[in-house]
C-alpha cells in the first residue's frame, strides 16, 4: 500500500488519520519529487483511502462469504484435492495481483477481482487442515497438538511481513508473486505427502498395555488386550480410552473383542447439511465468539503499527517490526489455551476465562505502553497471548471437537463444514474490526480501546450459555 500511494508533495506533511496513511510512509529510499512517482495509478488520486479500502474489504469479504461455502464442498471432496487445488489457486490470484506491475495495469477491477478470487479461493485451506488434522489427534491431547501446530499462522503472518518488505520499495510486484510461488510450490508438496487419515496408511488403533487410545475418526477400533476393566485397575481410566467404553460399573472389553461406534467411517458417512451443523450444540456460541474475538485480532493486525509509530514516535520500519511481538505473543497463548482446556477438559470456560483477562489488559496496554518502549513490549506479549489464545483454541481444538460431537452419533461428516462456521462467522468480525477502528481513531486511540473491551465483553457475554 506504502508503493501504491506515496506522499510525495513538496511539504511532505503527513497526517496519521489512518493506517492507509501510516503505510504510505514507508520508503527507506527518498527519490526527488517527480509527479509521476506519487504512486501507482489509480491510486495515486486523492480519493486513495477508498480505493485501497475496496482492495482490503473485498478480500475479507470474500473470504467471509466463500468460507461458509467451503466447507460444505470440502466435506464432499478428498482433503488433499481439495486443499492442493485451494493452495495452487491462492498462489495463482496472489501473483496475479503482482503481474499488474510488471504488465503495468492501472485498472483498479482487475486488482478488485484479483483480491475477490483470492479470498474465495483462500476459504479452502483453514477447514481442510483442521479436518486433517481432528483426523489424527483424539480429543484427548487435541487442544496442546493443535495449540502448538497453530502457531504457523502466527509464523507465517511475520514471514509475510519480511518476504513481502524485501521487496516492496524496489520491485512490489515481487512482493506478490515470490509468495505466490511459494504458496503454490507448498501445494505441490501437499499433494504428494499429505496423509488425510489414518486409515489411509492401515494406521489401526491398535493400543498396548501402556499406550493410549484417541477417538480419531475411526468407526473401528480393536482393542488386544485380554480384559479392560475399569475397576480391576484401582484408578480411573484415561479419557480418551473412555470414549471408547459403555457408561457401565462392569465395563469389559474381552479378547478379540470391537468397540464398533455407529456408522461406517468417514468413506461411508454422508456430509452433513449447513443447517444439519448449525443444530450441533455449542457451532452458534462459538461463532458469535469468534466473531468479536477475530474483531479485536484483527483491529490489532491492522492500526497496531500506526498506534505504535503514534504513541513511541518510532519510524514506520521499527514500529512494523514492533508490532510482530503481539503475534509472539499469540504463539505461547495458543498453546496455553489448549495446555489448559485439555487438562481442564472444558474448552468453553478456558475461552471465557482469557476473554475475562483480556478485557482489563487491553485497558492496561493503552495507559503502559505510553511509559516507555520496554513497557510497550511487555504489554505485546501479554496482550497477544490472551487476544489470540481464544480466538487460536476456537477455530482449531474446538472446531474439531464440534465436528465429531457426540450428537452426531457417527452418521455424518461434519469436521470441515462446522469448521467453516466457525471461521466465516469470525471473519466478518476481521472486516468489521479494522473499519470501526477507522471511523472511532479520529476522536482518540483510547476510544478504540474501549470499543476493543467491548467486543471482548460481547465474546463473553454470547459464550456465557455454554461455559
């Protein structure tokens, strides 16, 4: 956006009203004032805040829309066709938006339609993996697994930061098809390595004396075990063993034995309808959830920097690389969300108790970071972790356990398409997050903290049913 639109005028003053603005600082070269490098046509008019507006709303738009479609054709497809296609797709529209430099394309509909099929095309990824990997891992140890795995997004938003900054001064273009080529050459990779299941590679769950049995989609399980019984052992049983045993005193699985659960698998199960998923106890709580935590997420992704450059009066490279702590911060809050909500076994409540937290520190990081630069970095840290724990355990962990709830009894596949719920209801909170914040920033950065509390106050007031 820096390249795009540039404040190059005579005077060079510029007002911080607004990220767009904040972006359009960036320039670590100073060339001579020349008209015709004030950016990138069309957006170099004055009415640009609109025009890059439109580029970042119909993506998330987009995105929003396309997710709720995603996963009801994902639930229907094979994992890895559909996620290779997705993958391969999203690399394609990426680099296109960057071919308009090299073909020099000043037609603002054609970098509209680029970002609006990238946004659809991008919805195939979050319910393929989330399915993929529900596959693999029991309920169990899912919330720790996935917590961990999490983190690449938290990654890849500080790679994108890098790779794309490389570039973005002395060839944007590259910017967009360097990771368009990278998406679309991990596609490739995808496609060749990816185990969808279990039972892809005769993976049976097939548990020794010692070892533990996970609830991983399988509608078969053989337990070799001469007897297992709850009482004969003096303590009680793991919980994922017990989701494979009867509610019964004289629980006992003999020699040879099955514990066969309803249905015939993920290849014999049909997919479940969008309104089928919508009756799953907990998909519409969970929804409305992420959608004012994604709203504060993604608030923080977009006018962080600009905050940071306003408030430690930093340039906009170092306040760019500042604000990178918030999804550090993000990382060990993912992980301890699902740390504790698998030792807990209650999902909800570890949700309600961060977005408790999160409300009063987001309050204390608009009063602490104004004291110096080492406050602002402790406030980062403490801030991403409580903001993004929630929103990281309720698009992964709990989407997967809502996926194989118990109401479904087997009989239909609903992992991707609950999945998609979840994430498309979220996303509209990403696109509503950051246009509320331009319309209040004007009257004061605090007002945009207290709208920030609100949301989190509203996440937990529509969680409050199920905690």
């Amino acid at each position: 956006q820096g390249e795009l639109h540039k404040h190059c005028g005579a005077s060079h003053e510029v007002e911080l009203d607004s990220y767009k603005e904040y972006a359009a600082q960036i320039q670590p070269v100073r060339k001579p004032f020349n008209a015709s490098q004030c950016g990138w046509e069309p957006f170099d008019k004055n009415n640009y805040k609109q025009l890059l507006g439109a580029l970042d709303y119909s993506f998330l738009c987009a995105y929003a829309v396309g997710m709720y479609l995603s996963g009801l054709i994902g639930e229907r497809l094979p994992i890895r066709y559909y996620l290779t296609g997705g993958m391969l797709a999203s690399g394609l529209f990426t680099a296109m938006f960057g071919l308009g430099y090299f073909y020099n394309i000043h037609n603002l509909w054609f970098y509209i339609m680029a970002q609006i099929a990238n946004g659809l095309v991008q919805t195939t990824g979050w319910p393929s993996v989330v399915t993929c990997i529900g596959n693999w891992f029991g309920k169990g140890r899912r919330g720790l697994i996935m917590g961990i795995w999490n983190s690449h997004t938290s990654v890849g938003n500080i790679l994108g930061s890098l790779i794309a900054a490389y570039w973005v001064s002395t060839c944007w273009g590259l910017s967009f098809v360097v990771p368009g080529v990278i998406v679309a050459v991990m596609g490739i990779v995808c496609f060749l390595f990816l185990i969808e299941h279990p039972k892809d590679v005769s993976c049976s769950c097939t548990p020794s004396s010692s070892a533990k049995t996970f609830l991983n989609g399988a509608s078969r399980c053989r337990i070799q075990m001469p007897t297992l019984n709850a009482k004969e052992n003096g303590k009680p049983q793991d919980p994922e063993v017990q989701h494979l045993l009867p509610d019964s005193e004289n629980c006992s699985v003999s020699l040879n034995s099955s514990a066969v659960l309803s249905g015939e698998g993920r290849h014999g199960t049909s997919a479940i309808s969008f309104l089928g998923a919508l009756r799953i106890p907990g998909v519409v709580e969970f929804s409305l959830c992420l959608l004012f935590a994604k709203l504060v997420s993604y608030t923080f992704l977009f006018w962080l920097p600009l905050y940071i450059t306003n408030v430690e009066h930093l340039d906009a490279k170092r306040a760019g690389d500042l604000s990178t702590l918030f999804d550090v911060g993000g990382i060990f809050g993912g992980i301890l969300a699902g740390l504790i909500s698998d030792r807990l076994e209650k999902r909800a409540s570890t949700c309600g108790m961060m977005l408790l937290l999160a409300a009063p520190t987001l309050y204390m990081f608009s009063t602490v970071s104004k004291m110096g630069l080492e406050a602002t970095v402790v406030m980062l840290l403490i801030s991403g972790a409580l903001v993004n724990g929630p929103y990281a355990l309720i698009t992964t962990a709990v989407s997967a356990d809502l996926g194989t709830h118990k109401s479904l009894k087997g009989n239909a596949r609903a992992l991707s398409t609950v999945t998609a719920i979840i994430d498309g209801t979220g996303s509209v909170g990403a696109a509503l997050g950051p246009l509320l914040a331009g319309l209040i920033s004007p009257s004061g950065w605090n007002n945009v903290f207290y709208m920030l509390m609100v949301a989190d106050a509203c996440a937990l007031l529509v969680s409050l049913h199920i905690l």
